[in-house]
C-alpha cells in the first residue's frame, strides 16, 4: 500500500515537473518573440504536412512585413472584424467565455441524444460535443502559432495559459503585427503581405478601407471565401466592418 501510494506520489510529481517544463518552454518562444519574428506556426506545419499529403504538393505564400508596412487600415479592419475590444482587454474577453461556456454546456447532451438516435452507430464512440470559445486575437494567436488544432478543454486551457502569456511579455502593436503576418486568407495563402499581393494585386499598407474590409471578413473560413472573395454576401459584410473602422483605435 506505501509502496502504491509512493509511486502515486512520484507519477503526480513528474507530472507536475513536465507541466511546469512546458509552460517555460512556451514563455521562452513567447519571450524570443519580442526580437525574432515567427517565420512560421503550428497550424502552419500541419497544412504543409496536409497539402503535402493530400494534393502530393504546396503551393506557399507568405511574406513577413513590419507593422508599419502593414498598413493602418487593414489593423482597424481586423480588430472590427475579429476582436472590438482588443486593445482594452488583457487577452480574454470574459463575457465571450461565458457564453461560450454556456453553449458548449448546451451542446454536450445534445450530441449525446443525435449518437444515441443513430443505432446502426452504436458501434463507434460518440462524436465529440463541438467546443465553442469566444477568442480574442491573442488567443487565435496563442492557438495558431504553438498549439495543435484538436478542440478540447485541455487544449483550450493550454491555450488560455499561452493567451496571459503573450499579454504580459509582448506589446499590443507587437502581437497584431506577429498575427497578421501569420493568419491564414486562404489555401497555402498565410500573413497580410501575401493575401494583399493575392486577391488585390497590391502590397498590405496600400489597401483602401473597403479592400481592407473584405480580407478582414474572409478569416472566419478563408478556404470558403477565397472561392468567391467577391461574393454578396461577403461585400454586404465588409460594408459593415467598413463602417465601424472610424472608431477602431489602433496600437
């Protein structure tokens, strides 16, 4: 029983003593931000990796630009778009938690009652309940640059971790700038350079207030819209973003 009990205790130590690792490790990269820009993220590999695999080649995009290359219209545009709130906010918008926290709890039973009214099914694990999160730009950050894509709640709290992180060891200006070099705009199309080039034929910081608008729109599901980056109702959305870049303050 000791001896049980001593292991118990030498497992949940080393368990802690990994944990405690990675979190260095985390605000180390975090850290080396302030001076070296990410020429790539996580998400980043793992779509090298799929197009690779899937269509046996990839095609790339990107071109890292400094913040004041990126041009002011298309931050405002972003930050109306993705996240209102993000230079005031330390990296998480509470009240967008919690109702996503709301959600996902609504969400679990449901996904329970569709496995169970499929019984030619009952032989596979029920699919996991979808996990909403009301993320900030330091979050998608967070998410896309040092985290895999699988969504559950050990990932989202490894990710609310990352979030505090590049709140305390980097600027606002500084964050918005690794982001926007970063983002996804379509397939193999990653960082505002790029997508600018792409869909405009015109660097980043040359983008008008309306041209702005619609890249800012596209990020939600940029393979989607990259399809039809003209389309009705992508236009009618972007005159809404376009329409509350006045009062976007810009770090």
């Amino acid at each position: 029983m000791k001896r049980t009990a001593a292991a118990l205790l030498r497992l949940g130590l080393l368990l802690i003593i990994g944990l405690l690792a990675l979190q260095i490790y985390f605000g180390l990269r975090i850290m080396l931000m302030n001076w070296v820009a990410p020429q790539s993220s996580s998400f980043q590999r793992s779509e090298i990796w799929r197009l690779a695999v899937d269509k046996q080649q990839v095609l790339w995009s990107q071109q890292w630009v400094d913040a004041a290359m990126l041009g002011n219209q298309l931050k405002r545009a972003v930050i109306a778009s993705e996240d209102a709130g993000f230079v005031d906010h330390g990296g998480v918008e509470w009240d967008a938690m919690e109702k996503a926290w709301e959600r996902n709890q609504r969400e679990a039973p449901r996904t329970v009652k569709r496995s169970q009214a499929k019984p030619a099914a009952a032989a596979k694990p029920p699919p996991a309940a979808k996990v909403v999160g009301g993320s900030t730009i330091t979050q998608q950050l967070a998410k896309n640059m040092l985290l895999s894509g699988e969504r559950n709640f050990a990932r989202k709290a490894q990710e609310f971790v990352i979030t505090l992180m590049l709140e305390a060891a980097l600027s606002k200006r500084r964050i918005l700038e690794i982001y926007l070099n970063n983002v996804e705009w379509g397939e193999g199309l990653f960082g505002a350079q790029a997508a600018a080039r792409h869909y405009f034929r015109i660097d980043a910081r040359q983008l008008n207030a309306e041209q702005a608008a619609r890249l800012a729109v596209m990020l939600p599901a940029p393979k989607r819209f990259e399809k039809r980056p003209a389309s009705p109702y992508l236009l009618s959305r972007a005159a809404v973003i376009e329409a509350r870049m006045g009062g976007v303050e810009v770090p």
